[in-house]
C-alpha cells in the first residue's frame, strides 16, 4: 500500500507511543494532525492488511441514540517476524 505509507507510518508512531487504540481514535489522530486525512473506510483497510497492526480486542460503544456499536483495538506488531 505505496498509498498510504505516510499514514501507516504515523498510525505506527501513534500506537507505539500511546498503546492499543480504537479506530474511531486513529481516525482522529490522523486527521487532527494530518493535512489531508483520510476517510474511515481507507483507514480500516489499512489497518486490517497491514501485518504491522493486529487486532488487541473489541469494545461496546454506546451512542448518543442508546444504541451500541462495536470498534475494533488495534495495537502495533512488534514482532519483527
């Protein structure tokens, strides 16, 4: 993914120096600091091909509607295999 080398790199950075994140909180991350961002949809390709993630676990949200959806945890491979 030549695309999106410099948004890996960066989620890399994010997930290595704060631990397991969810992908609501990257998306953020990466278009708060990010001059062009990146849509949602892209983002989760990235992060679920990318053997450089791997998925910690899952969480509930709740929303606004009392409602609740699931985001995955996603958390930096540091095996170097």
């Amino acid at each position: 993914m030549v695309k999106y080398q410099r948004i890996q790199k960066m989620i890399f950075k994010f997930l290595e120096d704060n631990g397991p994140m969810n992908t609501r909180r990257i998306y953020e991350h990466i278009n708060d600091n990010d001059k062009h961002g990146i849509q949602i949809t892209a983002l989760s390709n990235v992060l679920s091909k990318n053997p450089e993630f791997v998925q910690a676990h899952t969480e509930r949200v709740k929303s606004m509607t009392l409602s609740s959806y699931t985001l995955i945890v996603w958390q930096a491979n540091k095996d170097d295999s």
